[in-house]
C-alpha cells in the first residue's frame, strides 16, 4: 500500500529536502565561488599577463645584449 504512494511523497519531500541541503550548506555561495571568477583568479590572471610581458622583455634584451656582444667582439678584432 505504502508503494503505491512512494512516488508521490518522493515527489513532494524530495524538493524540499534538496532546497535545505542547499541552504543548510550554503551551497549557491559555493557555486557562485566555483562557477565565477573570484578575486584569486583576477589574480592569477593580471600575474599571467605580467609574467608573459616580463618574459618578452627577457628576450628582447637578451637579443640586444647578443648583438652588443657580437659588436664589441668585431670591435676587438679589428684593433687587434
């Protein structure tokens, strides 16, 4: 008798049991957290963009202290 109306209650309390779950653990602030860039990401990525621009600038001058090197040294063998 009691299976016959299963679905039913399953129906009604299951929604309601799902909602304070969510409210007793407070699980649209985890969410909101999860799904949505938060201040660690914002950092994360403004470190990013400074690391790629530190790194371009890295090889730039490592370009240009090649070429001084080789200036210098072609410099050196021609008083020599």
């Amino acid at each position: 008798m009691i299976s016959q109306f299963m679905p039913l209650i399953l129906k009604m309390v299951l929604p309601k049991a799902t909602d304070h779950i969510a409210k007793v653990f407070k699980l649209d602030k985890v969410l909101k957290y999860v799904e949505q860039p938060n201040e660690a990401d914002i950092k994360c990525n403004k470190l990013e963009v400074e690391v790629k621009d530190l790194k371009r600038i890295t090889m730039d001058l490592t370009l240009k202290l090649d070429a001084l090197k080789t200036f210098i040294k072609d410099m050196q063998d021609e008083r020599s």
